[in-house]
C-alpha cells in the first residue's frame, strides 16, 4: 500500500487485513510505502500481534514507482479520499487492486472489472479479496488489463490536456 500513515489512508485496517491474511498463509509480506503519524502504532501492533517480520514500511520516498513494482496486490483502504491518485498509478503499473467504496474511488474502480471495491473498516472482507486475487491469476490478468486501459484512456496526459485546452477555450469565448 502506498500513503501517508495517517487515519485517512488506512494503514491500521492493511494491518488488521494482513494479520486475517497472515492466518490463512504464511508467505506473505506486508509493504507500506510512505510515513506519517501512526507509523509506530502500526509497528507495535504488528509486533504484539507477532508478525512484525512480515511487515515493511519504506518511510517517504520520491519515486513509488519502484516500490508498487514489488507489490503482486495494491491496497488501498482509505477512510475518506478526495481521489485516490495513487489507483491509477497502481494501475499504470498493471497491479490488481483492492480498495475501499468511498468517494472518488468507485469513480476509478468498477468492483469486479479493474478491481475489487470493499467496505470502509473492514478488513475481512479486504482480506477475502486479496486471497480471491492471489488465488485466481486469471483475475488478475483481467484486472490489470481493464485497469491499465481505463487509466489510459481516461488518464492520459495528451488526452485530459487537450480536455483542459477545450475547456479553457469555452470559458474564453462565454466572456466575448
């Protein structure tokens, strides 16, 4: 998962989904990418939950790209989220995705098609995706493949520039 440690991104239901995850199979390893407040909360927990061995967070870095390349699943379980930039990066590099249902976030995923959309807070139903996904490569052949389209095609940067240049001449011709 990519985001700041904060309570808006989620970090401690990751957590909370990793240790579910961590009951079913053994040979998996947590990655959260970013820093922020929560950062030795979510330590201790995984410490005193005894699975601190499979959980590593990266601090801040520049370039995430080289980071979510490690990940086979993207997460991202956010509280509230005014877009969720971090879902098309993840699908630019064609990861399969589970995220919350909250705000922008089914604007980007259509649950089922480009990814997996779970309720806010829980962690099991996260859980049950992820194992869904890493059991069935089909799916998430079909997930990546739906996702990197839908990030090029509504993401592109010549597309929503010539997007912004429409607009800027439309509002310009309304002032005339």
């Amino acid at each position: 998962m990519v985001g700041r440690l904060e309570p808006q991104k989620g970090a401690d239901i990751f957590l909370k989904m990793a240790e579910l995850l961590l009951q079913k199979r053994t040979d998996i390893h947590f990655l959260l990418v970013g820093s922020g407040a929560q950062k030795q909360d979510l330590l201790n927990f995984a410490g005193t939950h005894g699975f601190l061995e499979n959980v590593h967070i990266t601090d801040w870095v520049q370039d995430p790209y080289d980071y979510i390349e490690l990940f086979d699943i993207a997460v991202l379980l956010s509280r509230w989220e005014g877009f969720g930039l971090v879902i098309p990066e993840y699908m630019l590099c064609q990861k399969p995705i589970v995220a919350t249902f909250c705000d922008a976030i089914p604007e980007l995923i259509q649950n089922g098609q480009n990814g997996f959309l779970v309720p806010k807070e829980d962690a099991k139903t996260a859980c049950d995706r992820v194992l869904d996904l890493l059991d069935d490569k089909e799916l998430q052949t079909k997930f990546k493949q739906n996702g990197l389209k839908k990030v090029y095609e509504q993401y592109d940067i010549q597309r929503v520039s010539k997007a912004h240049e429409v607009l800027f001449e439309m509002i310009q011709n309304q002032g005339r």
